[in-house]
C-alpha cells in the first residue's frame, strides 16, 4: 500500500479508503525521548494541515498535523502506556492514529518516500 | 531553559564558544541559547541525564559571565547589591547569591568567591551583559570589574565525578561542597570549586580557552565521563529544585517569594543595607504574598512553563519550569502559589491545552542532594 509524506514529517499509509497516520524516523530523531503522546479521539473531523496530536519530548510539545481531511476511526492506545514506541519503532507500532480519507485528491501533493528523503536531506 | 533565548530583531548573531567544533564532532546538536550556540544534547536527554546521576557528565558552560571583582572595600561594595555576607566569606570558600534591584526583585542569581586577592563572580550568560552594566554602574570607582572572557568553564557533574578529575587534578578530591582553590593542569593555571547545578556532587572547572578542548578530551577519555548537553543540565537541575533565571527568577519576583531565603545570611537580615531590603525583610517577617513551590503530578502529561495554577475555579499561579523527570520517571514542576497554598500535599491543577491536570504541591528537591560537605563524611 502506498505510503506519502508530509513536510512537517508525518507519514501516511493508504489501504482503500482507510489511512494510518505517524510521524517518521526522522521526525522522532529530532524530538528525541519521547513522554507523552496525545492522540485523537475516535470520531474526531480532521483537517488537512490542522491539529491533530501533540507528541511530548523531554524536551518541548509539538503538534502532529492531520495530512489529509478525514475523520478519526482509531487512536494507538499502545501509545499511552509506552510512548517510547514513537522512538523505537516510529514507522511501525508506533502510529498515531487511524482516519477516513475525506479527499484522495490532497494525497497527489503530498511526496513519496524518494522526495521525502530528498527533502531531509536538504533540511 | 528553552531552545532559542533570542527575542528577535535586537538580537545580535550567534556567537561561537570555543568549544563549538568539539561539540559537534561529538555528534552535539547545537541550537541557540543566551546568543551562542550550545549542544541540546548528544545521544539523548533521558539518557544523558541518567548517566549523570550515576557517573560523570561534562557541561560546557562557557557561556556564563566570569568576573573577577577587586579593589579596597570591595566585600562592603558587594554587600551593597547582594544579600550574602561577603565579609565573612573565607577564602576558598563561595556563595550563592542574588544580585538584586532596587525594589528587591531579582536581577540575576550567581556565585561569589572569596579568591584572597578578589572575588570571583560567575553569573547567567543570559543576562551577563546586564549584570555587568548594572555591577559597573554601581560599584564604587576604587573597585575594579573584569570581565575574563578568555577563560571558559566546564562542570563536571556525579557520582564519579571526584574520580575523574583527581585524575587530572589530585587536590579536587581534597575540596569540600562550596570550596573552591586555584590549581595547574598541563602548565594552566586552572580554577576549582566542588559545586554545580545538578544535585549531583560535581565541580566547575574554569581553565584558559587555549585548554578547554584538551582538558575536555582527557575527561571524556574516561569510561566514567560524557558529555552532556543543556537538556539534560535543565531537567537535573529541575529535580534537584534549583530556580533557572529569566524562568523561575525574574525582576517581579523577590528572594522570599523564591524560597531562596537561605542567600540572605543572618547579619544581613539584623543589618539591612542591600537593595529592597525593606520589601525582603517584611516577607521574612511576615511572609511572602506568594512563594515557588514543587509539584508533583498526577499521570504522564507533562505540564510546562507558563502553565496556569488553579484552585477550583480560581486561577491561583503559574508554572515556571516543568518537564518529564527522568530520574522520577513522571512529569515534575515548579511555579509560584499563594501562600496559602504553599504546603506540602495541597492539592492545586495545571491547565494544559484546555484540560485540568491534577498536581500535588511538595517539598523539594525532587532528587535528594549528593553534596560532599565534609571530608570522609
């Protein structure tokens, strides 16, 4: 299933009409020690570029912005007791949450994993 | 202590420590803080704070003002600004003290040390260049303020951290917490005190410029040392219950409200005579309208400067530094109440993003102190 990025560095995984949000590798690299992860609740309406989580370093809070319009179907309930999960496994087990796709079209301008890494790589 | 000091426009360019290329060979990330670039951290906060608390962390702290102060009267002239008894203080031995404004709000916190022939001030690099302003506007002509940028000064910070240094200096291992001696590694003449900012038994080491890096390199050869960047200094320095200037500190706030009355030595208080003193004296007498206070809090949200303070419905106070504790293991924070809320177990709440969360006024620190204050002992 593909998988798109943002530039504030979440990523999105799309399986049919249904999508998991995370934040990548690089993004947690930046954070560092992740506390606290806040994640939405189910039912929440979403839109793309609004708020969405808040992630909790050591160090500051940072908002996790929605990728897509699209309504909450599933938080990661894994990440209130064990939030380092975002750093272990930021790709993986550690996502954030799941949501509806309320517009495939916003998927076209968001990048792939080659622009992605580009795009890092000139951060 | 947050990531970026500088307000803006009016800000100059970041300077460069002279250490700045040995951080980031150590794989530093440098962000800006008090108008230089200092390392954040190197493998991580959470992991660097806890090798601190269980062997020896290096700071680079070369971005506070060092000061050397000299000249007749100068003890009495010191006295004038600060609240500590500088007259009494021996050689070898320092202070923490508060450099105070005119209505008794608090211009900075430092250290002062009796050096026999003068006395050595360390302040905030945040504010270095304000105290320097405000101490050569007000000290008398016949004392001389120098501001020795070409010595930088290093922390290290631990339980092994008397082992370390006695390594490259034996006689650190024969100072007390608070006593500080001139000494020589490699031909430089160096500085010593057994003191610091983390809770931990430790020492600063101020030393030449030119020796800086190879001093740090003999430490960090060492299995027991690594460095250690701001995070971790300010979440060590949060459990151990110590005020963070221009955060817990600041010009609206004086030394009762900061629970910081221990730097106003006895003779001071039976005597008078430093800066808003009236307003201090009547708070230790009367007590303050409101006071810094720990908190503990309730789950693992961490609640953050700025944070406001409640009692039911009544917004109560602020929170001044807060973050997670990784020594702890939970969220823990300082901020001011009423004092009438400043008791160990009252129960108060943090706003955080529209929600109350429960916190537990407590006694601090945090984190137990390690201070070797006396030999053997």
């Amino acid at each position: 299933m593909p998988r798109y990025y943002t530039e504030e560095h979440e990523w999105i995984d799309v399986d049919g009409d249904v999508a998991t949000v995370g934040i990548t590798d690089f993004a947690q690299g930046q954070l560092g020690d992740i506390v606290f992860v806040e994640v939405p609740d189910t039912g929440a309406e979403l839109s793309q570029g609004g708020d969405a989580a808040v992630v909790e370093s050591v160090k500051a809070a940072s908002d996790v912005y929605a990728p897509v319009d699209g309504t909450v179907t599933e938080g990661n309930g894994q990440l209130e007791e064990d939030p380092a999960l975002v750093n272990s496994d930021p790709e993986g087990e550690g996502w954030f949450f799941r949501m509806t796709l309320g517009d495939k079209g916003q998927l076209d301008a968001l990048m792939n994993a080659t622009e992605y890494k580009a795009f890092c790589d000139n951060l | 202590m947050t990531e970026t000091e500088q307000t803006g426009e009016e800000a100059a360019p970041t300077a460069t420590l002279p250490l700045d290329a040995w951080h980031r060979a150590k794989g530093g990330r440098m962000v800006e803080f008090a108008g230089y670039w200092m390392p954040i951290q190197y493998e991580g906060i959470m992991a660097e704070h806890l090798w601190t608390r269980e062997n020896a962390g290096l700071f680079d702290v070369s971005h506070m003002g060092q000061l050397l102060i000299s000249g007749a009267g100068v003890a009495e002239a010191l006295e004038a600004l600060v609240p500590g008894d500088i007259s009494a203080l021996k050689p070898g031995r320092m202070r923490y003290s508060l450099l105070l404004a005119e209505d008794g709000g608090i211009l900075d916190d430092l250290m002062i040390t009796n050096e026999g022939d003068q006395f050595g001030v360390v302040v905030n690099g945040a504010v270095k260049w304000e105290d320097i302003g405000h101490l050569r506007e007000n000290l008398p002509d016949d004392v001389t303020l120098n501001h020795n940028e070409d010595y930088g000064l290093l922390a290290l910070q631990g339980p092994k951290a008397v082992a370390a240094l006695a390594r490259l200096v034996p006689e650190a291992a024969g100072l007390v917490f608070m006593q500080a001696i001139p000494a020589e590694w490699r031909g430089h003449p160096i500085g010593i005190s057994r003191s610091g900012y983390t809770g931990e038994d430790g020492f600063e080491i101020s030393l030449p410029n030119e020796a800086l890096e190879a001093f740090a390199d003999a430490l960090c050869a060492m299995d027991e040392v690594k460095p250690i960047g701001l995070g971790a200094r300010d979440s060590l320095r949060l459990e151990a219950g110590l005020p963070l200037y221009g955060h817990d500190l600041d010009p609206a706030t004086d030394p009762v409200e900061a629970d910081l009355g221990f730097a106003i030595s006895k003779r001071r208080r039976e005597e008078g005579g430093f800066p808003g003193a009236a307003r201090i004296l009547g708070h230790l007498e009367d007590g303050p309208p409101r006071k810094r206070v720990g908190l503990t809090v309730d789950g693992k949200l961490p609640v953050r400067e700025g944070a406001k303070l409640f009692d039911g419905e009544d917004e109560i106070g602020v929170v001044t530094s807060g973050g997670f504790a990784p020594s702890v293991g939970a969220p823990i924070a300082m901020g001011y109440v009423p004092a009438g809320h400043a008791v160990p177990g009252k129960a108060v709440a943090a706003e955080v993003r529209g929600k109350r969360v429960p916190c537990t006024v407590t006694a601090m620190p945090f984190v137990p102190h390690r201070y070797v204050r006396k030999q053997g002992g």
